[in-house]
C-alpha cells in the first residue's frame, strides 16, 4: 500500500532523515484512510533525532499513525515512551510454527520431513518470519528432494543431533577420549564451537525436562546429574568468550566435566584434607603438659641446684612446641578456605574479587571477620552493599557452613604509636651526639 510507509532505524537515524518525515507526515494519505509510518529498530534513533520527532508525536497530524518496533524498549527515551500505547508481542509456540510450514509446504508443493520441521521451528526462537526464512533456504538448497534436519545442519553449520547426544553421553559416561575425538571431529569440519555449545545446551535442557515429566530417558544419569551437567555448561559457555583458542578451552572443559581431569571438584578440597594433621598433633599437646610436673618433686629433692633448673628450662619450649603445631593446620585450614572462595567470586563476580584482595580474613568464635584498614574504606562500604553482601554470604555458607560474616576496620592501632618512640629515641641520640661534638651538657 502506498500509504504504509517501512523505515529502518538502523539505517536511517540521523536527525537529517526525521526532518525529512517530518515534511512528509504533512501530507494527505494517497488511497487510505490513514497513513502509517513503521519505523522498525527504533531504539536505534540518535537523541538528536528523537528530540525531532518528539514535537511530531505530541501533535501528530489527524490522518497519521507511527509504529514503534523494537527489541529493546528500554533504550527508548522516556519522553517518547511516555507519548506511546505499548504492546508486547510474545513469541509463538513451537507447535503453531511447525503447524504454518505444513501449510507453507502443502501449498508449495514440496516434502519436508518431520523432523526437519521441529529443528527449522526451534531454531526461530518462536519467530515465524524466521521460521519461513530458513524453510526458504532450505527449499533452494534442497530443490525438489525431501527436506530433512541434517540439511538444516548444514545450512547453519551445526552439528547434527546425534553428535549432540553422543558427546553427552561421552560427558556422563567419564569418557574423555570419545569427548576429545567429537571435538576434534567438528574442528576439522569447521564447525563453531559456540554454536555447538549453545546446541547441545538446548539438547541437555530437552532431555532434562523430558526426564522430570516422562521420569525416564535413553541417557545414563538420573534428573540431579543432568541438572549438574547442565549448570556446567552454562559456565562452559559464559566463560568461552574469553579464551583465545576456544578449542583448547573447550576441551580442558570437557576433560573436567566428564572427570578425567585430575584436578579435583572443589567442594572435595574444602575440609577433609587439613583434618589428619589435626587429629596427630591433638595427642602430643595432651601427653606433654604431664611431663612438667614430674620436674617439681626433683626440684625440691635436689635443693637449689642448676641441675634442677635444667628441665624446667627444656620443658617450656616442649610445651609451646604442640600449641604452635596445633595452630598450623587450623591456619592452613582458614588460607585454603578463603583462597577456595576467593577462586569462586573471581569466577563469578570479578568487582567483589577486586574488593576482596585488599582485605584480610580473621577466623574464630564462630564468625568469619573480613577486616580492612582504615585506608581501604572504599573497599569495605562497596563490600557492604546489599548485593554483594548477600553474595558474599551464599559462597561462605557453601564453603564455610553456618558461620557469622562480620565486615569491620582493623584494630591494629600500635603502628602509630611506634613512628613516635623511634623518633624520640633518635632525637636523643642526635643530642648526645651533638653534646658530645661541641664538649658541652643538655639543660632541661
């Protein structure tokens, strides 16, 4: 129609091209009874361009309607979002969309297999303009001959998913050769490793919800390991983007999911290894102390002798010697910990990892006190914020179990008393020095 006028914000967001529609909207509708401009992507307009429009849209002419398309209505101004009725368009259902390209194909004229259908309607992410975009291609790759899913694969360069469903049975089943082989295999094919790892997240979810509602699958695991492997591939996937060869990165990853890694997962290296030195070094301290009275008869017997005093001497350092091993792996114990969940933010959350480095950690009485000098003030209110506190506290209860957090300053004030005594002492010294060049005496 003539009076339906399409226009691009991406391509036209210059204020140049709003005065034009401006001059334009002046203009009676040509056949219609209303003339409608659609300006798609509108987020995409400049502030110069929609402080143009803005008059326009407050006083449109009487036989004028404008439509807004955008994916992203959060970065439209809110003075032209205010002047607007919005309506959100939701996606269709899968089954509708594999409902019209039967229709589509029908009416065609050509074959298109089932499964083809529900590959090509998933992959529109319940858009049908896309939907019909890729049947299209497909017919034109395909011709006349019966359309199948691995031609979709193809077309997009995705692994097909039987490739899917064996490399998640190579993850579950502890097979990191076969897992390493499929990786492989895609490289020399050309295949994207991204795009893989957002298909065969699609593939886990499927098989994750087809076992919480049919309670069986074809797969090895049980709903707790596909959860498990699921939330890893999230990570897998987040984390991707990062490296420099996704390829090594990917295949580390694998090694690690399907448990070939040696490395092992991090709630294992939590507590139980600090424990046996602990429980060595309790009996000493215990066995110890009852050597120290035996030194007390003797004492008395001998008089005041210095064979006596011998070991009393020896027996204090043996006494101390247990209570400071006692402390080492409780010391131990604490670093591992803290280095643990320091490991865990950096991953998750780099800004609190950042506000974390500058602080030290004091363990005890129930409570984990992170402590910052008085300098790292900063540090410790952005700490405080809400957000982060409540972050901070889900990792210290997985990692720590059920203990207080505590955020303060530290109470180590001696430091400005010492730079005062050392310079006093100087002084002194600098004046028995100066007394002594010039042979004369100091009056108070």
């Amino acid at each position: 129609a003539l009076d339906v006028i399409e226009i691009d914000g991406a391509s036209n967001r210059g204020i140049d091209q709003i005065r034009q529609l401006r001059e334009e909207v002046c203009f009676a509708p040509a056949q219609s009874r209303y003339k409608i401009y659609i300006i798609d992507e509108v987020h995409m307009l400049t502030n110069e361009a929609f402080n143009a429009l803005l008059k326009t849209l407050e006083e449109p002419p009487e036989r004028v309607i404008f439509i807004f398309a955008t994916t992203e209505p959060h970065k439209v101004p809110l003075t032209v979002l205010s002047r607007c009725q919005a309506f959100e368009f939701k996606n269709i259902p899968q089954e509708k969309i594999e409902t019209q390209l039967v229709e589509i194909a029908k009416s065609e004229g050509f074959q298109v297999d089932a499964s083809a259908l529900h590959a090509i309607a998933r992959h529109a992410r319940g858009a049908l303009r896309d939907a019909e975009v890729l049947l299209e291609q497909l017919v034109s790759y395909k011709g006349k001959s019966t359309i199948v899913a691995q031609d979709l694969y193809e077309v997009l360069g995705l692994p097909s998913q039987e490739v899917l469903d064996e490399f998640l049975r190579a993850l579950l089943s502890r097979d990191g050769a076969k897992a390493l082989q499929i990786i492989s295999d895609l490289a020399e094919r050309g295949r994207d490793f991204e795009l893989f790892l957002e298909e065969l997240l699609h593939r886990s979810r499927d098989v994750l919800v087809n076992l919480l509602h049919a309670k069986t699958s074809e797969f090895p695991g049980n709903t707790e390991d596909w959860v498990r492997l699921t939330s890893q591939l999230l990570e897998i996937k987040r984390s991707m983007r990062y490296a420099f060869d996704k390829r090594m990165f990917l295949e580390v990853k694998a090694l690690e999911v399907a448990g070939s890694s040696p490395t092992p997962p991090p709630a294992a290296e939590a507590r139980p290894s600090p424990a046996p030195p602990a429980q060595s070094v309790k009996p000493q301290k215990v066995e110890k102390p009852k050597q120290a009275p035996l030194a007390s008869p003797s004492r008395k017997k001998a008089g005041k002798t210095s064979v006596a005093s011998g070991p009393v001497a020896k027996a204090t350092p043996r006494e101390s010697a247990p209570a400071q091993a006692a402390e080492i792996p409780h010391k131990q114990e604490g670093t591992h910990r803290w280095q643990e969940l320091l490991e865990r933010v950096k991953k998750e959350r780099i800004a609190v990892h950042a506000l974390l480095t500058e602080a030290q950690i004091r363990e005890g009485e129930g409570a984990l006190v992170i402590e910052y000098s008085e300098e790292y003030g900063f540090h410790k209110d952005r700490l405080e914020q809400p957000e982060n506190l409540q972050f901070i506290h889900s990792l210290i209860r997985e990692i720590y179990g059920d203990i207080q957090l505590k955020i303060a300053f530290s109470q180590e004030k001696p430091r400005s008393e010492a730079p005062e005594k050392s310079k006093a002492e100087t002084l002194r010294e600098k004046a028995e020095l100066v007394r002594k060049a010039f042979d004369g005496e100091i009056r108070r």
